[in-house]
C-alpha cells in the first residue's frame, strides 16, 4: 500500500431545525354551519274530505246525499282542506285510496295516490292551494260484493313555506 499524503480526521456534522413553520399562498373566508331551528307548538286544525257534484268545485255532496250514484268512468271531483285558525299552513295529501267499508283500517283498499305519486293513471290535480287541495279521479267498481266505495285520504299539514319532501306535493326524486 501506498500513501502520499497525511491520513487527517475530520468530524463533520449537520444540524436542522427541527421546527418549521408554514402559511397558506391566500387567505378563506370561513363558512358558518347553518342552523335550523324548527318552532313546535300545538294549533287545531280539521281535515275535512268533500265529494263536489261538478269540476268546478261549487257544491258538494251533503251527508243526506249519500251514497251517490256515479257511472263507471265518471270523474269524481274531492277535495281535502284544512279548516283553522292558524295562518301559513298547507295541507299535502300522502295517500289516497278506496274501501268497500267506511273503515280506512280496511285491508282490502285500492289505492290510487300513494307518497305523494299517482298510481292510478286517471287520478289528477285540479287545484292546490294552502288550505285545499282538489283532485279528480274516474269512478271504479271492485269486483266481489260491492255495496259502496269508500275514499280516505291521509295527510299532513306543513308550514307552507317548507321545502322538506313531505311538504311538497309529487313524487320525490330518486335518491341521490
């Protein structure tokens, strides 16, 4: 082996930082999570269904009248409104459907409006308004011992203002 030169040591040592710090290239404008605050209180209100004699909705049917006889076919003209006191409130039918008995518990129904959507392809919307809610639908006879059809409707009664799905009258849209 061979040298030409002096063998030195020599003690060489890096250091960092170990803390640094860093800022974004621009400024945010923070965002504030909305709050909902939803009023509860308790009102008093009526639903009523009426069974009108013509399309314009003028004279209904008294309780002496019934049962009325229609033709199959026939547009029967109903309405559902809300009777109070209370101001900014509508009412959005759900469901609708017929039954041989005056019972709407009765599990033999033929429903025709359900969650807001037609299922009967004859059913249609005359008039909507807060308190009222007009429709027409072609009479119908169930097939077995039929002594009368009966119709019920279910709804709910909203802040008329409100968007949610249940408050306004359709079908909702496909989840997302």
């Amino acid at each position: 082996t061979i040298t030409r030169g002096s063998i030195e040591n020599v003690h060489i040592e890096c250091k960092r930082q170990r803390r640094a710090e860093a800022s974004l290239a621009g400024a945010f404008k923070p965002v504030y999570a909305v709050v909902n605050v939803t009023e509860s209180r308790m009102g008093d209100f009526q639903l009523s269904l009426l069974q009108y004699k013509t399309s314009g909705f003028v004279e209904s049917y008294k309780s002496a009248d019934y049962p009325v006889t229609v033709n199959i076919n026939e547009n029967l003209h109903i309405e559902a409104s809300l009777a109070t006191k209370e101001k900014g409130l509508s009412v959005i039918p759900q469901n609708c459907y017929a039954t041989k008995t005056e019972s709407p518990d009765d599990v033999f129904k033929y429903t025709f409006l359900e969650n807001r959507c037609k299922s009967d392809q004859t059913f249609r919307v005359i008039n909507q308004t807060p308190n009222k809610f007009q429709f027409s639908l072609q009479a119908f006879d169930f097939l077995k011992e039929n002594k009368g059809i009966y119709i019920h409707c279910s709804a709910i009664v909203c802040d008329e203002r409100s968007q949610s799905d249940e408050c306004v009258f359709g079908c909702s849209p496909p989840n997302r």
